[in-house]
C-alpha cells in the first residue's frame, strides 16, 4: 500500500500530460507541495478542471475494487458499448498489462481517473 501524505481539503493544481506519463501536481490544506507521476499510462480522464480545485481523496485502486462505472468514465465508452461491456475480461486484461488505477475525487472541481502500470 503507498503512503500518501493527507490531501482531503488540499488541491490539484495542474496536470502535465507526456507521452505515457503524467504527472498532478498536488498541494496539501498547509500547503505542501507533491508531484503525483503515474507511468505507463493505458487511459486517464480529466473532468471538470478548474481554478481552485479541491481535492476530498487520492486513492490508488487494485483490479478487484474497480468497477464497471469507473471503466465506462475512465474509457467515456458508448451506451452501445456498455451493453456488450463485461468487467471480468476487462480486469483479465488490465491484469496481464499489469495496470493499477488511481482516483482523484474533488470537493469542488476536477475529477482524475487513470488507469496506469
């Protein structure tokens, strides 16, 4: 399990996309300042981005708490899509990739969603 300083109430400050890499930038409620970098990017989304987001939680999720709402944000599938969509190939797959996710979810502003290794 990684050991992330506390960012409930904290902000995403800004998001640098390259290549498979991506790096948030985060800033605790005192201030302090963390480059979240996520490499081997499969699919990241970002919602909703705006000045002062707050951030409620970071949290680094494993295949089996992945569900098929954060697949279908994640991947913006189609409603045709997700009719034929099923969570355990997807999981089998994302596991041979070897990938994790991460999820950012915001008081106010930005959601972050991405699926990396």
């Amino acid at each position: 399990m990684i050991d992330l300083p506390n960012f409930h109430d904290g902000f995403v400050d800004g998001v640098l996309v390259s290549d498979s890499e991506v790096r948030i930038l985060l800033r605790t409620a005192k201030n302090d300042r963390f480059t979240l970098t996520l490499g081997g990017i499969e699919a990241l989304r970002v919602n909703d981005f705006r000045q002062g987001n707050i951030v409620f939680d970071v949290e680094f999720l494993e295949l089996s708490q992945i569900d098929s709402d954060f697949v279908f944000e994640l991947y913006d599938y189609s409603e045709q899509y997700k009719e034929k969509f099923v969570l355990q190939e997807w999981t089998e797959k994302a596991k041979k990739k070897g990938l994790t996710a991460v999820q950012i979810t915001p008081s106010y502003g930005c959601t972050i969603l991405a699926a990396f290794k």
